[in-house]
C-alpha cells in the first residue's frame, strides 16, 4: 500500500472518528490538593527520556490549571476545541469545561460540555443541547475510550501526560521561554501504541494495521517543554498527514496549588462506556 493511500485511511477516522453520544457532551472540571514538585533539574548532560518521565512522574503527583486547545484540519475546514479548569492528578479529581466551535468563529456558537471527575467516575452534561437534555450522565472512568488520534477519554489530562510518557527517541531543542517561564524543550515521537492507548476496539481495527505500515515514517510527535524546577509547563501533541492535521496544545499553571474538591452531581445517569463518543467527548 502507498503511503498517500494508507494516510488516507487514517485520517478519515483522524479527524471524524465518531458523531454519535450518550445524549450528553460537556464542559469541564477542577481538583484539590497541594503537592510540592519533586526536586529535579533540567541538565544537557541529562538523559531526555529520563527527564521527561521524572517531569510526567511529577506532575502526577500534583496540581494544575488545564488550559488545551486541539485544533483539528481536514481540507480546509478548520475546528477548535478548547478544555480549561483546574485537576489533582494525585487525587484524580478535577472540574473541566470543554467547547467545540469553528476556529475564529464566534463563541456564542461554540457548543460546551461540563464535566466532573470523582472517586473513579466521570460525570458530563452538555447545557446547550438544542433537544433541551441538559442533564448530568457518569461512566466509570477507567472504561472511558478514544475515538481520534490526540484526543483523551473525555478530556482527562492524565491520559495525555501517559502518551507523554510513551514517547521514544526523544531530544533536547533548547531553552525557550513559555509564559514567561525559563523551559527546556524537549521533542520525541509517539509510535502506534501510544497513539492506539485507550481507543476504541472499532477505531482501533481500522487505524492499527495503516498505522503499522507506516512504522517509523508515523508523522507523529509530542513536544514537552519542563521547567528548571521539573514541572511541565506546556505539552504539544500532533499528527501531519498533509490535508489533516490534529494539534493538542496543553500548558499548565499553578503547579501544586490547592484546588476545591468537586461535588459530584446527584441523580447522574448512569451510561456504558462505549456508548459515550462525540467530537467533544474524544
């Protein structure tokens, strides 16, 4: 098979990979906890790798302020979806508001969701569902599922920080400011196992085998940019296939600082895991 031939097919299931939901899409979440950073330097003498991982250990064991955008190109149509709130990644607890709307339109037409993470489940509503179901549905969520490459299981940041994690052949770019933070970036590249963690068996079967074919030709990389105290400051997720492109843009903020536990919201529905998908969902 041709490589145009084989980016083709995955980018058809890239970027559209599912249209359908539990009735329910959502905005977004906020956690608790203060945890301090784990004392680590940023060195050139430093394995990459290593210092990556000991930054995505860390920022595992803390808080932080999520603020994403995924942008998401095919043949000229350009969409963007926008996570932002604030997660205990040590508590697995959080608040997110999430948004779907056509890049550079305008945000009164941007369509939201609200999600909740607590004790293991994750609870999401989409307040502006035009059938007037606005109420609360929960899945457990170690079953949530990707449906496209560089999404997360309902927008939960840990999974990003796992793909993170899973990044091979990883080099030192430099230092770079970010926000007015003093960063070392660092740049690697996902394989298909990182990029196929947590999807769905029916994405999976279609994406595995062209995504194989590729194997180290994969135009698919992760950008990670670590503070001299060994926090991540911004992470970059992003799949090239000429037409389609899929960006994940996330930076973090206030590391560390407590955060409100969420309250879970009464009466959710509870839904299976695979009947959840959607554009805003993953």
């Amino acid at each position: 098979m041709r490589r145009s031939a084989i980016l083709i097919s995955i980018s058809a299931i890239a970027v559209f990979g599912s249209a359908c939901s539990s009735g329910s899409d959502g905005k977004a979440a906020e956690g608790k906890g203060q945890v301090s950073s784990t004392e680590w330097s940023a060195s050139p003498s430093a394995d990459p790798g290593s210092a990556v991982r000991a930054a995505v250990g860390a920022a595992e064991k803390s808080t932080a302020r999520i603020d994403e955008e995924i942008r998401l190109t095919n043949e000229g149509k350009d969409f963007t979806i926008a996570v932002k709130g604030i997660f205990d990644m040590k508590a697995d607890k959080g608040r997110l508001t999430a948004s779907l709307g056509q890049t550079g339109g305008p945000a009164e037409r941007a369509v939201p969701l609200d999600e909740v993470f607590s004790d293991g489940t994750i609870y999401f509503r989409m307040p502006g569902e035009r059938n007037g179901d606005t109420g609360w549905r929960s899945t457990p969520r170690d079953k949530a599922e990707v449906h496209s490459l560089m999404r997360a299981p309902l927008n939960d940041p840990e999974h990003v920080l796992r793909q993170v994690a899973m990044a091979n052949d990883v080099t030192e770019v430099g230092q770079e400011k970010v926000n007015g933070t003093s960063a070392v970036h660092y740049r690697g590249k996902l394989d298909r196992k990182a990029l196929l963690l947590r999807m769905a068996q029916d994405r999976r079967a279609k994406l595995e085998t062209p995504l194989e074919q590729l194997g180290d030709r994969l135009p698919a990389f992760a950008d990670v940019w670590v503070s001299k105290g060994g926090q991540i400051v911004r992470i970059r997720l992003g799949c090239d296939f000429g037409d389609v492109k899929v960006t994940a843009t996330v930076n973090l903020t206030d590391h560390g600082k407590p955060v409100a536990a969420p309250v879970p919201p009464k009466d959710a529905q509870a839904v299976a895991a695979d009947s959840v998908g959607g554009p805003l969902t993953g």
